[in-house]
C-alpha cells in the first residue's frame, strides 16, 4: 500500500533522479493534493471552454428548431452510439488503470493504460470514418451554388429555392434527408429552411472538432504515461496521483460526449429502419 | 538531506481509488443511462424529447462527477473547484440568453 512519509527511501527507487515528493511542498498529501487541485481548477477552464460553444449552440437551437432538428436528422445515429459505447469502456479502463497504479502492479497498469488508448484510437477511427461520409454526402457548410441542375425543377423538389440558385449543400441535405425518409410522420420538409441548416453543421464540426482535438491530446498523454510505467515510473505507488488526474481529465472529455451526443444526434428524427453505416 | 518534516495543517489522506466492484458497478449504471439516451434519442417524444435527453445527460453527468471523478469523497478545495466551474458557466449560459433571447422586445410587445 502507499506509504505515506516521504521522508523514508521507497525501495527500488534507489539512485531515482526525481524524488517522490518535490521540494517546494512540505510533504506527500500536500504535494498530492496540489496535483488534484491542478487538475480540476484546469477541468473548471475547460467547463467555460465548451460550455461557451453550447450556449451559442443553444441561441441558434432557440431560434430555429425545425432547421435544427432536420440538420441533426443527416447525422449517423449508429456511429455516435458506438463512439459513445467506446468512450464508455475507455472510462472504465483509466479506473482500472488507477487502482492498478494504486496497488502496485505495473504489468496491469500497463494493460488498462493500453486499453484506454487503443479504445480511444478506435473512437477516433469511427469519428474519421463519420466525418468521411459527411463528406461524401456533401454535407460540408459552404456557399457553393448549383446552377441549372434539372433535379432542382423537379416538381418533388421542396427546397426554398425552386429553381436556379440553389445551394449545394441544400441540395445535398435534401437528398440525405429524403434517403432518411424525414418527410414521414407528418414531418414537412418544406418547413425547413435548408440553407439555414448550414449553421447546424457549423456547430457540429466545431463541436466534434474540439471534442476530436481533445482525444487526441488525452491519447497523447495515455501514451506517454505508457511509456512512463513501462521505465519504472510509477514504481513508488505515491505516483498513482498522475494517472489519476489523467483519469480526470479523460473523464472530463467523455462529460462532453455525454452531453454532445443528445444536443448534436439526438435532436434530430431517426428509426431502426434507417440505420447503417 | 531532507528538510525537516513540517507538520500537516489541513491536508487529509485521501480516501483509496475506487476498487475494481465499483469501477464496474458505475460502468454499468454509465452502460444503462447511454442506452436509455440512445432509446429516448430513437423515440418520438416532440417537444419533450430535448428535455428527456437533457436529464439523462444530466444524471450520467453526475454519475461520472461523483462516482468516476470520485467527487464524493474529494475534499472541501475540490468541491470548492467544481462548484465555481459550474456556477461560473451557469453565468455563462444566463448573461448570454437573457442577451440573444430578448433582443426584439420591447415595454410594449414584453406585454
């Protein structure tokens, strides 16, 4: 188990270059409790950071729900499920991780830190892989036109703009959403104001983006406390208190998660019927 | 080589990380409330839909805050810190509505 005077040598840590406890703080709790501080006066930060982009999210939501919830209807519902199942599991191993550290065994630190990595690189994966067929569905916010296409005269066609000018991302969210069969359940598409959805997917790829960026920061950082445990490190077990904060911060990112994935996928109308990749 | 052990003022030993039992047990709670949020999310519930998946994301918020992030067991200085962060983006989210949404009224149309 820890120990808790750091005025005694820790076995094994002879010869060490870093001491447990850091000269500037007076002793082992302290020093811990400082590294705890840290990090969650830096989760606070980060609160404003993304609670920032969700208050304008909600402005927007506020003003146009209809175009909102249509816009959200494009998205993947089963790729955010399993991303939120991975980030889920990830979680779990960074616990796991901790309790390793705590008791001692650097061969199972090891392995829950491997995991959460491995699990967050696969969220990543599923996040690139979303972020392809968005691409390829055309669905990317910009003010390109399309002139002359005869499907825009087609007398089925209810976008804003009839004929002409339209959109290509209009013309584009149409299609997925007609593929998506939004017009059921007494749902109008002629109600939507598709150019408007473009600010939707502003905020999607602004809010995934940060939360993306995130992962991988929190990846970097799974990897190199990896590589820490794998040269000793974590040894003295008083060190548990850095992979915990790490934990912190991982947990903090699946915070985000938990609430991007209701205002972003969830707005939106989706069944079984239409679910794939 | 040691400087002499100052004696500890406020600082108390910190509760164990949570053992393997109740890593799983949130795991599974985490597990329930992601389904109930992907079920409520497939579900037609009009206008009361935002505010269901809102409180699920509320209740697995809390969950992962006291439970994960160990919260519960933190000592006064962290409660200290995740109460600013949450009233201070409380602000955030008030001064910022009350700005965007009564732009357009007036004493007489408020009536």
């Amino acid at each position: 188990m820890a120990a808790t005077n750091a005025l005694e040598p820790i076995e094994g840590t002879e010869g060490t270059r870093r001491p447990i406890v850091a000269h500037h703080f007076n002793n082992l709790l302290q020093q811990q409790a400082s590294v705890r501080f840290g990090m969650w006066l830096f989760l606070a930060t980060e609160l404003l950071f993304f609670g920032g982009v969700i208050c304008a999210y909600t402005v927007y939501r506020i003003w146009f729900p209809k175009d909102f919830e249509a816009a959200s209807t494009a998205l993947n519902p089963l790729i955010a499920g399993i991303n939120s199942f991975l980030l889920l599991t990830s979680s779990f191993t960074c616990t796991l991780a901790i309790r390793a550290a705590y008791e001692g065994k650097q061969g199972m630190l090891k392995t829950w830190l491997a995991a959460t990595i491995l699990l967050g690189v696969t969220f990543l994966g599923f996040k690139a892989f979303e972020y392809y067929t968005d691409y390829k569905e055309g669905l990317i916010p910009s003010n390109k036109l399309v002139y002359n296409d005869p499907r825009s005269h087609n007398s089925q066609s209810t976008t804003v703009h009839q004929t002409g000018n339209t959109t290509e991302f209009a013309h584009n969210l149409e299609h997925v959403l007609k593929d998506k069969e939004y017009y059921k359940d007494g749902k109008n598409l002629g109600e939507v104001n598709l150019d408007r959805c473009r600010l939707f997917f502003v905020f999607y790829y602004a809010m995934t983006g940060l939360h993306v960026l995130h992962m991988v920061i929190g990846i970097g950082l799974f990897t190199w406390q990896y590589i820490l445990a794998s040269l000793g490190f974590f040894v003295p077990q008083e060190r548990y208190v850095y992979v915990e904060v790490l934990a912190l911060y991982w947990h903090f990112v699946e915070l985000v998660w938990i609430f991007l994935l209701p205002l972003l996928y969830m707005a939106g109308h989706h069944n079984f019927a239409n679910l794939g990749f | 080589m040691h400087a002499e052990q100052k004696p500890i003022v406020f600082e108390h030993a910190h509760p164990p990380p949570n053992s393997v039992a109740t890593s799983g047990l949130v795991y599974i709670v985490m597990l329930g409330l992601t389904l109930m949020a992907l079920v409520i999310g497939f579900a037609n519930l009009g206008p009361l839909k935002i505010y269901a998946n809102l409180s699920v994301a509320i209740a697995q918020a809390m969950v992962l805050a006291f439970f994960s992030m160990e919260l519960k067991n933190a000592d006064k200085l962290t409660w200290l810190t995740a109460a600013a962060g949450v009233f201070w983006t409380f602000l955030l989210f008030l001064f910022t509505l009350t700005d965007y949404l009564t732009r357009g009224m007036t004493a007489q149309s408020a009536y």
